[in-house]
C-alpha cells in the first residue's frame, strides 16, 4: 500500500468535487485506510511467526529436528559410561502387569515385521482380528516399522480401528541393548544411539501415519537391559513386558495357547502375536476367551489402565 497515492489528492480536487463527491472521497479514502491497516496486520502476523519459527512445514520439522539433537546429547550425556547388570524379560522397569484386583485382562498382540517383504514375520493372521471384531475384544498392538513397510493398507485398516490402539514395537525390532547383547541369534541394539533410534524413528513413523503418538514401547522379543528401559522412560514411554506367554512367539500349538491363557490372573498382560497366520493362536484365543468371559474376566487396553500399569522395581529383579 502506498499511501503517498492518498496524500497526492490536492485540495483543489476536493473543492471541485462538490458535497456529494467528497462524501464518496471520503469513504473511498475509509475504505484504503482499512485495506492499508488489514494489509498491516496481516503482514506482522505473518513476521511474528517467521520470527519464532513455529510455522510452516519447514520450521516444524527443523525446530523438531533441533529438540531431538538437543534431547540425544542430553541422553548421551545422562546414561554414558552406564553399565548394564541385567538383561532380559523382567528387568528393572519393565511394566509386567496391571496393578488391580479387577478381573481385567490386556491382551496384547506383536507384529513383528522381518528384514525382507517377503519374510513370514511380515504376515497378518486375519482369523485373529476378525475374531476380535466379532468378539468385539479390545486390544493392544504392538508394530515395528518393518511391518508397516510391509503391510502399509493394513496398518492404517488397523489403527482406524476404535478397538485397538497402536503401540511401538521398534524401527528394526532389535532386542534393547545399550552394549549389543543378542538373543535368540537377534543382535540387539549397541549403542545408546541405536538404543534412541530403535525407539524413536518408529515412534516417529507411527505418528506420522496415525496423528497419534504411542505411549508404551516393546521391544523386538522383549529383552532388555535396564539402562535401555531408563531411556525408553526418558524418551516419555513406558517399557512393557508380559506376565503371560500366550503363544510363545507364535509357536505353541492349540491347547498350549489356550492353557497359557487360562492362567491368566486379575490384571495379567499376555503376549500374543497378530504376524503368523499359520499359527495356533487365533485357534487358541478362540477356545480361552469364552471361558475368561464366564470366569468374568473382561478385556482391556493397556492405556485404559495407565495410571496402573506397574513396573517391576529393583528389588523384586535383584531376587530373580
Ligand atoms: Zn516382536
């Protein structure tokens, strides 16, 4: 806007306009005047939020970028030169189950996700989650990048689903390990920053996918060290663990599954995987879950018991 336009009409030109035309001068100068002051508002609006950097896509993602290096050094720093004493299942920290009496269960199923497209981790037993439509059972999924990647239609067909709520099960599912420990031939994470990555770029993809960020974190055969569950911590999430081996990475059979299950007790977190078709455990679920229901145990997801999800503390793990 120019307003040395405005400041160019003469008084000569007013006094020949006559009554009528000024008025209408008048009002056309209101109406620039207006225009020029909105123009003003807009254009500091605008240079405030240039300013501080908080919009746009890409001062988003660099201030996001910034925070994390930020967050990474402060981790560095804080677990550097920590030494890890335990290594497993049930190590300090790690939520095993829910902290009540109420006859509530969490079921909780991993999709696992293997290094090629075409690897058997990739697969997706539909039996098991059409049962849990059916059934109408909520539950708690656990999902490494690797299967998304594999699985992109069904990932998103899943966490539309109001039943489940979507949770992080790893970027490469790597056991969590701040000194590479491995198991079941499965090289963990080495290092404090992979122990972040594994952690964070799923977390990251997940967010991207969903708008939501999951709040518990498993990791890939659920080994841990406890130096690696202080970061999951540190990083905002809960570790989960499991007080029930329902399906034993998908390799019991029928009545081992559906035994498993049973022995579930108030609060009880089970393991079960939702990436073998071609195993027992939808089979299994499907002969156990009746008898739960007239055992009047009712099923839940882990964010429906938040606050209650207890960890195990040091002392019960120095014990083991
Ligand atoms: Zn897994």
């Amino acid at each position: 806007m120019k307003f040395s336009r405005i400041r160019s009409v003469s008084p000569g030109v007013i006094l020949r306009l006559g009554r009528p035309g000024l008025a209408v001068l008048l009002a056309v100068l209101l109406v620039l005047g207006l225009v020029a002051g909105l123009r003003l508002v807009v254009a500091l609006g605008a240079a405030g939020a240039d300013g501080d950097g908080s919009v746009g896509d890409d001062g988003g993602s660099h201030q996001e970028l910034e925070l994390e290096q930020k967050l990474r050094a402060e981790l560095l720093a804080r677990f550097q030169g920590r030494v890890p004493r335990q290594w497993g299942e049930r190590v300090t920290g790690v939520v095993t189950r829910i902290d009540t009496t109420e006859k509530v269960v969490a079921l909780t199923f991993d999709a696992c996700g293997g290094s090629t497209p075409a690897s058997p981790s990739n697969g997706y037993d539909r039996d098991l989650i059409d049962f849990l439509n059916r059934e109408q059972i909520p539950a708690t999924l656990f999902i490494s990048s690797r299967w998304i990647d594999a699985n992109p239609e069904l990932f998103q067909e899943l966490a539309r689903n109001p039943l489940f709520t979507i949770e992080n099960h790893g970027y490469l599912h790597r056991p969590l390990s701040v000194t590479g420990r491995s198991v079941y031939g499965v090289k963990g994470t080495a290092s404090i920053n992979e122990v972040i990555d594994e952690i964070l770029l799923n977390q990251r993809r997940i967010e991207q996918l969903t708008g939501r960020a999951p709040r518990y974190f498993r990791s890939g055969t659920a080994y841990y060290d406890e130096v690696a569950v202080e970061i999951v911590e540190a990083l905002g999430l809960k570790a989960i663990g499991f007080d029930i081996l329902g399906d034993a990475g998908a390799t019991f059979n029928k009545e081992q599954v559906k035994r498993a299950l049973l022995g579930v007790r108030p609060g009880s977190i089970v393991l079960c995987h939702m990436n073998h078709p071609e195993s027992d455990t939808a089979e299994g679920l499907m002969e156990a879950v009746p008898i739960l229901k007239r055992m009047g145990f009712r099923f839940v997801r882990l964010r429906d018991y938040h606050d209650r999800l207890s960890a195990i503390g040091a002392e019960t793990a120095a014990r083991r």
